[in-house]
C-alpha cells in the first residue's frame, strides 16, 4: 500500500515535467511567492444515528498586507464563503457527499455545486482517507471582454492520513492532507485557459485538531496553496523578450484556525476536516 501512495505522489509532483515534453511547452518554471493568507473557519457538524451528517462552515480569508487594508480584520478580508453539505454514509468506510458553497470576492459572487466520494481505511496505525470530488462553478456574467469564463468545473483528488492520541480522556487529530485539482470549462466554445497546464492547483495541509470539550473542537492548520498557470512571451516595441515564456506557481503560504461545534455522538473513528476545505 506504501508503494502505491509513493507511486501516486510522484505521478502528481512529476506530471508537469511529462507535459512539457510531450506538449511542447516551455521547460521554463517561474515562482511566485505572495503575501501570507490568514484563515478562520467557523463550523457546525450535525450527525445522525446512522452515521451520516450534516455540515455548514463558514470560512473568512485575510491578507496583512499594506497593499490590502491597513486596518484588521474588515479592511483586509479579500475572500469569505458559506458552506452547507450533507455526507450520507453508504457503508462502513464509504461515504457519499452533496454541497452547495457560496462564494464573495470582491466584485463577484459564485456559487460552488459539488459531488464527492470518500473512502476511510487504514494504513498501519493511521487513518488513511481518500476523497474525489467534482465541483460545478457558476461566476455572474463580466462586463470586462477579457473575462469570458462563467462556468467552470474542477476534479480533485485528495488523500489523507490521520493519526489519533488522547489527551485528558478528549481525542487529539494530526492531519497530513493533499489536494491536486484540475480545472476545466464548461462551455465547449473552443477556448480553454487551463490547456497549458494539467494540474491547477495543490495544497499541501498539515492540521492539529482538539476536543476541547466534549462536542467544540479547535484546529489550527498551516497549508502551501500553489497556483499552476502559463505565461507567454512578451516583447517591446524593438521585438526584445521582456517577459519570457514559462511555466508559472503561484504560492500563497497560509495559516489558519478553526472552530468546529459538533452536534450529536459521532460514530467511532470521527475524523476532522472532511469532506476536504
């Protein structure tokens, strides 16, 4: 089992080098390091009997940057969403999940449809989790002619391991998590911004999770958040290249907190964090 992960790892991290050869792209890679993210998630589980459950988050993201805001936490918040879902428990380690995210950015609102299947199992004395997940974005029309994109769709995938100690008879998560997602158009119109690129996005996660009460639990979490893009060449008037044509990752460093209120008695083996943020 160890192999395959490995195998699946290095697929994922490699799979950009392989594209370049085989689609004539640039070898090329630019990164970008931007301004540290701040995360606050505020949630709510509510379970069944059966095992199943219902969830609603709410998550805010900021940024101290002067260019931002200069004044905490209003003037800097750039991104915040309202999450409600509903994970049906299928079987012992199958579960079968529903949501709906509305999403606010600045000057724009979109709603996130998304379908999920994840897989709970075992790996040695860790919890190892599987999750795939296809999303459905609707973005409001742009008056801007550069912006063409209104629906789009992303698949992921994201595997997990978990390991569980107790501290003070309450349970105690550590959470080593990654996401790798494709993106893609909806609309077949004969234009695509994610052909030069395979993976649009990964996130690295690693999270600690406590039961500080017997139903409110605290995390805090740090995750590298990159962006894959494709820049093309840029010339001056004298046709000298002044911005080349590369590959480019766009990663964000971030840190968070949450609070997670969980409602009713989870089965054994609850895990924190799923279905993934």
């Amino acid at each position: 089992m160890l192999k395959k992960i490995l195998f699946l790892f290095l697929l994922v991290v490699s799979i950009d080098q392989l594209q370049a050869q085989n689609q004539n792209i640039s070898d090329k890679l630019v990164k970008n390091y931007t301004p540290n993210s701040w995360w606050l998630n505020l949630r709510y589980d509510h379970f069944l009997k059966t095992g199943s459950y219902f969830y609603l988050e709410n998550n805010n993201r900021f940024n101290l940057e002067p260019a931002f805001g200069e004044s905490f936490p209003f003037n800097s918040l750039y991104r915040t969403y309202v999450w409600a879902g509903y994970e049906h428990k299928a079987h012992e380690k199958w579960y079968l999940g529903l949501s709906q995210k509305y999403v606010a950015i600045k000057n724009r609102d979109s709603w996130y449809s998304k379908v999920n299947i994840t897989h709970r199992g075992k790996l040695s004395k860790l919890a190892f989790i599987k999750e795939v997940s296809l999303e459905h974005f609707r973005h409001p029309k742009s008056d801007n002619p550069n912006i063409i994109v209104e629906n789009e769709g992303r698949v992921t995938f994201a595997p997990a391991l978990v390991k569980t100690f107790t501290i003070q008879e309450r349970p105690l998560y550590l959470l080593l998590s990654y996401r790798a997602s494709m993106l893609f158009d909806w609309n077949n119109d004969g234009f695509s911004s994610y052909s030069k690129r395979n993976i649009d996005n990964t996130r690295l996660r690693f999270e600690v999770s406590h039961f500080l009460t017997q139903s409110l639990m605290l995390s805090v979490y740090a995750i590298r958040d990159t962006y894959y893009s494709y820049q093309l060449a840029q010339f001056d008037a004298f046709n000298n290249e002044i911005v080349p044509e590369a590959r480019v990752n766009r990663i964000t460093p971030t840190f968070g907190m949450s609070l997670n209120y969980v409602f009713g008695k989870p089965e054994e083996g609850y895990l924190p964090a799923f279905p993934g943020k």
